[in-house]
C-alpha cells in the first residue's frame, strides 16, 4: 500500500487565513438580514439583489485575478490584495444608513473576494500533486466553514449580549478580518514554478485556450449555480419558520456544522473514487433540501432541509473545485479557475435576483422548488459528461 504524501504547509496557512477571514465576513451575513429587512426596512428583493449583485462582483474579480497571476507567475500578491481589500470593507457595514450604502459595503468585500479566490487555488493545486489535491481542498474548505460555523454563534451570543445593537457587532467583527490579513502577510510563501518562464500571451487569449473538458465544467457549474441562491434565504426561512431576530443566525450554524462535518470527507473521498460521482450526489442532496424547505413550515423541516444544504455544499465546492483543477494546465491554472467562478457567479446573481423576486411574489415555496426543478437539469448534463482518469490511479 502506498503512503500519501502529507498536506503541505500552504494548504493549512491558506485554511487558516480563510477561517478568520470567514468568521469576520460570516458575522456581518448572518446578521444581514435582519439589518436590512428590519433595521431598514426594505423588501427580500432588496436583499437578493444586494447579495446577487456582491456574489457576480467577486465572480468578475476572479477573473481576471486568475489571469493576472497566470501572466505574472504571482500567487501571493493576488491573494494579499484580495484578503487586505475585504478587511478594509468591513468598517463600511457599521456605517451604512441605506441599502445602497450595504450595497456598496458588499460590492467592496466582494471585489476582495473575487481578487483572491482563483490565485489562492491555483495556489493549492501549484502546492499539491493529484493524488492529495480532493484532500487539500476538503480542507481548506472545512477550515474556511470552521469560520462560517463560529460565526453565528457569536452574533447570536453577541446580539444577546448587546441589547440587538447590529451596528456594534460589526464594529467588533473587524478584528478577525485584520487578523486573517495579518496571517497572510507573514506566513503565506509564494509556490514554487514548475514551469520555465514563457513570453506572456494576449490577456484574452488565456481563456480561448481553456481545456475542453474545463469548458465543460463551466457549463455544469453555471447551471448549478442557477439552482443555488444565496444562505441568506435560509436565514430568512428560519424568519418565516418562526425564529426570532435574533435566533436567526443558528439556520446558518446548522447549516455550516453539515458542511464543515463534511467538506474535508468528500474531498478525501474524490481521492479514491470518481469526483464527478460525489458531485452527482450533492446535487442530489440539494434537490432533496429545496423539497423538504418548499413544503415544510416548522423548526424541524427548517433544519432537516437547512442540514441538506450543508451537506449539498460539502459534496460541491471542493470537488468543483479538484476537478478544475485536474482538468486544467499548469500555465492556465489560475485562469481556469477565474474562467469557473466567473460563469458560477453569473449564476449566483441570476439565482438571488430570481429568489428574491418569487419570494415576494409567489412565496419561499415557489424559490425553493425552481431552485430543485433547476438543479435536475444539472444532474442531467452532468451525467452526460465523460468521466475523466482518477489522477495517481
């Protein structure tokens, strides 16, 4: 039996980063919308469009983020810059009297997000052969929902703690934010290249150069995407379902305790068997939360459905995540990933957009069930795919 190599020190400094930098972020979504529904009092749209609007940002970001550093060589700098412009957002939150001016906040946290996120995978592909890479990227997601998972937690133990004050937890979840930067700023190393220095190619001609099968991803996760609005709506359903403003943020606890319980397993598990399996499966997962969410109006439905979600995630991202990273060549890395979270963010901002709009109008039963309806159309394209060899098999 062969012995795995262990996970380089990159991966953890990259999952550790992401885990302050979550926790920051996490706190200021779990209370979103309470702040912008009841603090401010506007409709679900708004909400949907506000998030919708942010998730496209950091897709626009990726992109040409991810072919920056492919044409400079640079990881590091990228994802410095991307962690250090979230940081600067969070102040923006506290200070917001309008939902233009949380939008603003948003955009600009996002636009961080954006920047870093296709570097800081390549950078985890750069750092890890095939044989570990599911593992790598379970982890540095399981560490980045550790965040996810405090988070909540702590806005409801500080909305209890501070009278509701909204405003004030946001000034406090500044800190975790500067300490991810700071993290990032002293123990990041830039990868080693593998390949000798080539004269840089035309921008644009980066992504007609995408592998097929990468072009083929795009158009599963697009699609995927457009069956996947944001948590928000969780939170917003637990609204509905009968928990208070301020016991809210525990459908986003439930829901990051099933993903973080996962994440890391799924990917250990792509390792051995056919990723696109365990992404079959957790859009399964996914129309079966959607389902239970539509037709259920009481705290277990809620949770049961919310769990689903976790699940569906943790059987995802990750996996997304290797498989773009196993389909794409060294030089197009970055760019591969910035092409993917570009086309998946379109369809984040379409889902939210549309979530929003038949919410108001029609009820969460009908943003649910379009979300299932969409999501087996996934499954079905997916399943048309070819399966690509399992690296280091």
């Amino acid at each position: 039996m062969s012995t795995r190599p262990p996970l380089p020190r990159t991966v953890w400094v990259l999952g550790f980063v992401s885990l302050l930098m979550d926790l920051s972020s996490e706190i200021y979504h779990a209370l979103l919308p309470a702040f912008v529904t009841l603090a401010l009092g506007l409709p679900v749209s708004v909400l949907g469009a506000i998030d919708g609007v942010a998730e496209a940002t950091a897709s626009f970001g990726k992109l040409f983020s991810g072919r920056l550093s492919d044409r400079s060589r640079k990881r590091k700098p990228w994802v410095l810059a991307g962690y250090g412009l979230a940081a600067l957002s969070k102040p923006l939150f506290p200070l917001a009297g309008s939902g233009v001016a949380v939008m603003v906040a948003r955009f600009t946290d996002r636009v961080g997000k954006g920047i870093r996120g296709a570097p800081r995978d390549a950078m985890i592909a750069d750092e890890t052969p095939p044989e570990i890479r599911g593992r790598a990227f379970g982890l540095r997601q399981a560490l980045d929902t550790v965040g996810a998972l405090i988070a909540p937690l702590l806005a409801i133990g500080m909305m209890m703690l501070l009278g509701g004050n909204i405003r004030l937890i946001y000034w406090i979840a500044i800190i975790p934010a500067a300490a991810s930067v700071l993290l990032a700023w002293l123990a990041l190393r830039e990868p080693e290249q593998h390949l000798a220095p080539s004269k840089a190619s035309p921008f644009f001609r980066g992504f007609r150069d995408l592998d097929k099968e990468t072009r083929r991803l795009l158009a599963v996760g697009f699609l995927f995407t457009l069956a996947r609005f944001s948590e928000s709506f969780l939170i917003l359903k637990g609204m509905e379902a009968g928990l208070s403003e301020s016991w809210s943020p525990v459908t986003l606890a439930v829901f990051n305790l099933a993903y973080v319980a996962l994440a890391y397993p799924a990917g250990a598990l792509s390792d051995r068997m056919k990723p696109r399996s365990i992404l079959m499966a957790g859009i399964v997962v996914l129309i079966a939360g959607n389902v239970v969410l539509a037709k259920s109006a009481t705290p277990l439905g809620l949770f049961i459905g919310v769990v689903l979600w976790g699940a569906h995630m943790a059987m995802t991202q990750g996996i997304f995540s290797r498989m773009i990273a196993d389909s794409a060549p060294e030089h197009l890395r970055a760019t591969s990933f910035g092409a993917f979270w570009f086309v998946t963010g379109i369809g984040s901002l379409l889902a939210s957009l549309g979530a929003g709009w038949l919410w108001d109008r029609s009820g969460s039963g009908a943003a649910f069930l379009t979300s299932a309806g969409i999501a087996a159309v996934a499954v079905a394209m997916l399943s048309l795919l070819n399966e690509p060899p399992i690296p280091g098999r």
